[in-house]
C-alpha cells in the first residue's frame, strides 16, 4: 500500500503542472489572437531589428510545413500525446518535471486547439505561426517555443539525474562515502 502511495504525484505538483500549462495556452492563443487580427498574411513587421520580427503565417503542417497533406495525423498524435501527459501526470513528484510536462501540454494544446478550430475544418486546421528569427529556417509560434523549452529542460533534468520523484542517484568519493543524498531519502523534498 505504501508504494503505491509514493507514486502519486502531491497536489503542489500537479497545480503546476496544470498552471504552467494554462499559461502556455493561454499566451500562445491570445498572441495568436492578436497577429490574426491585426497582421496581414505574409506581412513582415520588425520587432528588434533584424534579430525578431512578426511575420504571419499559415501552417498547414509540422515544422517547416512538412507534411502539409497529413494534418489530420497531426491532430491525432497531438491528441494522444495530450491524453499521454494527463495520464502520466500523476506519476510526477518533481517540480521541475511539472515544468517540463506542463510547457509540453500547454504547447501541444496551443497548436491542438488550431488544427481543431481554424479553418480550413476540423481536425485539419492550419496553425497560426508569426515568430521569425532570420537565423533560422523556419517560422513558429509560442506553442512551438513551450515544446522547445520543454524539451531543453527534459535534456537538463536528464542528465542531472533527476528522477521524475525529484530523486538522483547517490554519488560516493573514492573512498565510499556519500557525497549527495538523494532527496527521495529526503522527506518533502523535491526539485
């Protein structure tokens, strides 16, 4: 019985989770709001130089528009990897791992909620792109950007060890003794 219980996430975790999630939809929607309200297709407009501009464009497809005649296979694997991360969520004791699942939900349901609802029909709408830093090859969104970030984080908490409880591995010196304890031996600690 106890193990089971140590496997459910706390509700501190998964509030934000959910918090970081509505966030990340929320500013990718409502950036998305106002682009398509006020910028022309096409339109380039500077925001920093030559260093960050807004430029709106329709996505028919994934990154670099590849795959513009499958956006429905987008929708459905955008779905399942929603339906994934609400299942695993509770799983999660970390905080940082909160942040990482909740940056990749909110993305995902940020360019879900486009190729659900815009036109040109259900399930196969195009998403809303408008961030463009000439030094990269593509056009892409905030949604975009909580995927990335997410995932640079995945990368960080994985190579630190941190486990999705918010433990890491004990590491001993040459001569056996502990030199980190890990904070699952730590009660009320978590990353």
């Amino acid at each position: 019985m106890e193990a089971r219980t140590a496997a459910k996430a706390s509700p501190r975790v998964l509030i934000v989770l959910v918090l970081v999630a509505i966030a990340a939809l929320i500013l990718d929607q409502g950036s998305k709001y106002l682009v398509v309200t006020t910028l022309k297709p096409d339109e380039v407009v500077p925001v920093l130089g030559d260093l960050l501009q807004f430029q709106f464009v329709k996505n028919p497809g994934a990154a670099f528009s590849i795959g513009n005649a499958y956006t429905w296979i987008f929708s459905i694997l955008a779905s399942a990897v929603t339906v994934f991360i609400v299942w695993f969520a509770r799983r999660i004791r970390s905080l940082g791992w909160a942040i990482v699942f909740g940056l990749l939900l909110g993305g995902v349901l940020g360019n879900l909620t486009d190729r659900l609802f815009r036109e040109p029909g259900f399930g196969i709408g195009h998403v809303v792109d408008f961030l463009r830093i000439p030094l990269l090859p593509a056009i892409f969104n905030i949604a975009d950007t909580a995927i990335v970030v997410s995932m640079g984080l995945f990368l960080i908490l994985t190579l630190r060890g941190v486990g999705l409880d918010g433990s890491r591995p004990v590491r001993a010196d040459d001569d056996g003794a502990e030199l980190e304890e890990s904070p699952a031996t730590r009660p009320g600690e978590n990353s």
